[in-house]
C-alpha cells in the first residue's frame, strides 16, 4: 500500500466507523499518481548483456557497438527493439578526484559517450546501471549511486543516457522509497528524458509506490536460463498486475531467450509471457552468436504487438488448476489475447471460453500467434498444447464494448464490462459468486445488510468498463458476502487508467460493511480489483453491493 492510501486508512481507523456501521474510505487524492515523464507508454524493448555476460571480459565496448549493429541488420530495430543497455562492471572501482564515476578503461577505453554516441548514430537508445546503495552488485566493489544522485544523473545525461536500471546492492538499510525516489528526482532535474527502471527485487511491494517513482519495477529477484526459475518469475509477476499501465510496468526480469537451457517450446513460453503480461521485453541473449531460430522468436510481429498494445494492461490469470494455465489480455481494439499454457510434463488440452475471458457474441476468429493459423469458434477456445508449451491466439469477434455508461447514476451490476476476470467461476451480475456458472449465486448480503444491485465476485477479480472519460464517481459498498460470513480475507480497490483511486484494506468475513468511493473524472477506464487478503483465496466470496457510477 502506498505510504497516502496507508495514511488515509489510519485516519479512516482513526475517525472510527461512519453513521450506521459502514466504514468509509475514499481517497482524496491519487496515491501514487504515475510518474509523469512521458516514456515507455508501452514496455521498453531492447537488451541488456546481464544475462550473457554478466562481468566477463567479453562485456566491452565491441560487444555493445556490435549488438547496436545487429539490431539495425537482423531486423529488430524495425521490429521495434530500441534500447542498448548495459549493466554493472561497466566502471571502475574509484570515482575521480571530482567524485565522478569513472568508464572501465579496459572495457570501454573511448569512455561510455561515445558508445552513446554509436549507439544513437544508428537511430537507436542507450542505457546505463548503478545501484541505489554505496556499490554495485559485484563483489569488485563499483561504485553506486546513494547519496550522489545529482552528480551521477548530471554525468549519465552529459553522457546521453536515455534508460536507468537503478540496483539495489549495498543499500545500508535507507528506505527504498526514499532511495528510488532521490534517484527520481535527480533524473528529472537533468532535464533529459531518461526512463527509470527500479531493480529492487519485489523486496519493498514496488507495484504499490513504483508507478510514482519508476517506468518500471522489478517484481521478482533475478531470472536464470531454467525453466523453474522463468515458470517462477511469471506466477509471481502475474498477481501484481493492477499496477501496470502506459508509462509504468511490472518487470518479471530480462529475457533468457536464446541463452541455451531451455527448449525453443520453453522459450516460446517465456517470450509469449512476457508480452501477455505487457513486460519490459530486454533481449538477454549475446546476438553475435543468435540462431536464426532465436532472432525468428524474438522478432514474431503478432506476439510483440500484444506486449506493445496501446491499451496497456497487463494480463491476467483467468483460470489455474493443476498446471494448466489461461491468462487473458483486453487489448485496444477491442480483442483478447489468450496465453494456454501447459506446465506440466505432459501433452494436455488447455481450454477456456470467450465469454470467460470477456467478449460476448456467439462467433470468434483465433489467430494463433506461433502458427499463424486461423479458425473461427462460436466459443470454445482451446488447444493441445504440449509440455512447457504455450499456444497464444489473438481473438476477435463477439463486438468488443465500447460504449461508455450513460448519464447520471447507473448500477455496475447492468453495464456491460470490457472485461471479467475471476478466482473462481465467473463474475455475477446482482449476485453473489456462486463459484460454478453463471446466475448460480445467491442475493448479495454483508453483514446482514442486502443489496438488490451490485457484482459478486471472488479473489483474484478484475472487472473492466470502459468510460470514455464521460464519469466522475464509482461508490459500492464492500465485504465478504454472508455466505462466508467469518471466513476469507479480501482487499477492493478501485482503479481509474491504471491508477489505485480507492482501497479497502484487508477485509475478513468479520470486518463491517466497508463504503469504498473513488474518482474517476477524465479517466477511459475502470478496474473493480479484488485481490487476496494474504490467506489464499479459499472464501473469498467477495460482494460489491449497489455498485453505482456516476457519469455526465
Ligand atoms: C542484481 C540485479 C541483476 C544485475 C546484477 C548486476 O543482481 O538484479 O539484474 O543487474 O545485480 O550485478
């Protein structure tokens, strides 16, 4: 929770319950309104030689200027990679007598601008790392940037640095927040655009204060070239994507396409992902040495435009059980993209619908985004799908909505959604979830308090409409519905174009009716969040009762 929304829930406990047993919490103002320096309004592409090289002396000047020219002749500057990065041992261990950091005179004997320099002579962008802490990750002992913020952003901008990775070794134990945010600051008051990426592991919730601070936020510790570790990085990456929108990114760590330990069906996994879930696609592969096949994956025009999708929201989990996984993205035209994938050791058959993942109508076109083979279904999306394997389709069809609601007060619970995750059977229009099919609910009820109106859902819930920028004010009072009464914890929150405007807290089976109210002027779209209050999702039968928006 972000240290605001912590601040207005305090002063909510502190003030005690509203008239009538029904806490009240709105926020006032955006808790983490999203850093406002106009980049990366889709997921940065490019390379970092972290995952490569690490510190070995192949990290050098050469290597750099021959990726730059890769990405210009094997076609993936035009597919739409654009960042050059490099990470730590770039430097040497002392800063000069003026406290500047010093280039490696080995590795880069022409110093870091000129490789800036050569970088940007082929229309391309160059980035740099240091570490929010006294040193560096590597145990060489490179110097990093705390306390120093303003020198170094100074020196990286004379530079012309256009990407910072912001590590977070050596720290000394100063708050993050405060940390990242130094670094923050000091960008900005460089005056060159310089996207900011925050590399603190996940350790600090970063998906609650990142979009404030950072383009982008690490949401895990490092990926390797396995595939337990790739698997890993994705589940935990996947629970946190409310945060991510235009401008600021969850970051599941770079790309191991290529890296040679997992199968070209593992690799296509982990890159189909990535961009179901709109992460940072930074190639971590040295593309001297690329196959063909590797360059053909990374290139695939059809997966890179769901990562690149203007829209900006990250997929979700639509459905999980014993290793067969569905995510689904909404994506700006008002498609879907399905990520079916099989975990597991064997051949399966991974399947969902389309009104599962959203679109209603009663025919669809698949486009599968490996094969690229097309067929229409009047509803059933499925595929075989072999071990570690992942079969992607784009769907279309079925008239996405886009109509936003009309004037005045209107119920949630009869508005058409763009779309409709849920933990556990689908969302329920003026019902509770019934955790099977859809109208198997019961009356809405917290508490003993009934509600004609509202939406039933179950941890973990997205639902999404679209406003067209025509709305002022979402209200619905909040719980876990009678049925449950006793058990289960949740967290609601509201959020306007990618923007937290209203959070619950944690709520049990015990806690009173909760009134949840957030703002919404200006903003295209809304998301009803329900996420696990940290007990797992069992019980979490969570009711949003007469959810009402108001709109011009
Ligand atoms: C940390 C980061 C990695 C990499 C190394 C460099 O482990 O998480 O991504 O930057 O440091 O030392």
């Amino acid at each position: 929770m972000s240290r605001l929304s912590r601040g207005v829930l305090a002063a909510v406990a502190a003030a005690g319950l509203a008239a009538g047993g029904i806490a009240v919490v709105a926020l006032t103002a955006s808790p983490a309104a999203a850093l406002d320096n106009g980049l990366a309004r889709t997921p940065p592409m490019g390379f970092n030689n972290w995952n490569s090289t690490q510190c070995r002396a192949e990290f050098n000047e050469s290597m750099v200027k021959g990726i730059a020219d890769i990405f210009v002749s094997a076609g993936l500057k035009d597919a739409g990679y654009t960042y050059v990065n490099i990470d730590d041992c770039w430097a040497e261990t002392s800063r000069d007598a003026g406290g500047n950091l010093v280039p490696s005179h080995v590795r880069f004997p022409g110093g870091i601008k000129a490789v800036a320099d050569y970088v940007h002579s082929k229309g391309l962008k160059f980035g740099l790392y240091t570490s929010a802490g006294t040193h560096t990750c590597n145990k060489a002992g490179f110097p990093g940037g705390l306390g120093h913020e303003q020198q170094d952003a100074n020196l990286f901008a004379s530079w012309g640095v256009d990407y910072l990775k912001y590590d977070n070794c050596n720290n000394q134990g100063v708050d993050a927040v405060k940390r990242y945010t130094a670094m923050r600051d000091a960008l900005k008051k460089t005056g060159r655009p310089i996207v900011y990426s925050i590399c603190e592991w996940g350790k600090n919730k970063p998906w609650e204060w990142g979009p404030g601070v950072g383009n982008l936020w690490r949401t895990t510790g490092d990926i390797s070239d396995s595939w337990s570790s790739m698997i890993s990085k994705a589940h935990s990456n996947a629970t946190h994507a409310s945060a991510a929108g235009p401008g600021h990114w969850n970051d599941p760590d770079m790309l191991e396409v290529g890296n040679g330990h997992m199968s070209e069906t593992e690799y296509r996994t982990h890159f189909s992902l990535w961009a179901e879930m709109a992460a940072p696609l930074l190639i971590g592969t040295d593309l001297r040495k690329a196959s063909a096949a590797t360059i053909a994956l990374l290139s695939n025009p059809d997966v890179i435009a769901v990562d690149q999708d203007p829209l900006g929201k990250q997929g979700t989990v639509v459905k999980s059980s014993n290793g067969l996984v569905v995510y689904s993205r909404p994506l700006a035209n008002g498609d879907r993209s399905v990520a079916l994938v099989n975990e597991t050791a064997a051949t399966a058959t991974v399947s969902t619908t389309a009104s599962a993942v959203g679109l209603s109508g009663s025919s669809f076109t698949l486009k599968d985004l490996w094969s690229k083979a097309t067929r229409t279904t009047t509803g059933t999306i499925s595929a075989s799908v072999p071990s570690h394997g992942t079969v992607m389709y784009r769907v279309s069809g079925g008239g996405g909505v886009k109509n936003p609601p009309p004037p005045g007060t209107s119920q949630l619970g009869d508005l058409p959604w763009t779309s409709a995750t849920n933990g556990w059977g689908p969302v329920e229009r003026n019902l509770s979830n019934g955790e099977k099919a859809t109208g198997d609910g019961h009356g809405l009820s917290i508490r003993g308090t009934k509600y004609a109106k509202g939406l039933g859902t179950h941890a973990a819930s997205e639902v999404d409409y679209f406003l067209g920028a025509h709305c002022t004010t979402v209200a619905a009072d909040v719980g876990i519905d009678d049925e449950k009464t006793g058990k289960g914890s949740v967290v609601f929150q509201l959020w306007a174009d990618g923007k937290k405007v209203a959070d619950s807290g944690t709520l049990t089976g015990s806690s009173p009716v909760q009134h949840l109210m957030g703002d919404v002027s200006g903003a295209t779209d809304l998301r009803l969040v329900v996420t696990d209050g940290g007990d797992g999702i069992a019980n979490d039968h969570a009711d949003w009762g007469n959810a009402q928006i108001t709109c011009s």
